[in-house]
C-alpha cells in the first residue's frame, strides 16, 4: 500500500509563480493543491514544510552522458530514467 502524504506550508513553485499552500499525494501522485488541506485520515504522514520551496523535480541535463558525437548511444529521455 502507498502512503499518502500532506506537504503543509510550502512555498510552492510552479509555472513561474510562488504560492504558499498545501500539497497532497495519494497513491504517488499529487491529488490537490490548495491553500490550506486537512489530513484525511490518520494514515497520512503529514510534512511540515513551512518557509520552505517545494519545485518540481528538476533534470540537469549538462551531466555527460555519452562522449561528443555519439549522441544515438542515449538522449535527456533515455539516460533520465
């Protein structure tokens, strides 16, 4: 079974903006976003994150993942997994 866990208080990074919220996830992936989020039961981990960022997850793609010129050995899909 998944935990479900509840991020209260982030400041929250999306498309550019900042908002302070909360987040849920059930079952791996966000269900709800919202200024303020109430733990639906008592299965739920909750995460204080006050004063704290919370960003999508972020892929440098400068890390090398081939040598120069032999980029049909991986791609940013292939070598991101």
């Amino acid at each position: 079974m998944c935990k479900s866990y509840l991020i209260k208080d982030a400041r929250i990074v999306n498309e550019g903006k900042v908002v302070e919220g909360d987040v849920l996830i059930e079952a791996g992936r966000i269900t709800k976003i919202d200024s303020s989020i109430g733990p639906k039961s008592a299965n739920v981990n909750v995460i204080d994150a006050e004063g704290k960022f919370l960003i999508p997850g972020i892929i440098d793609d400068q890390v090398p993942s081939r040598e120069p010129g032999l980029t049909h050995k991986g791609d940013l899909r292939s070598e991101s997994r």
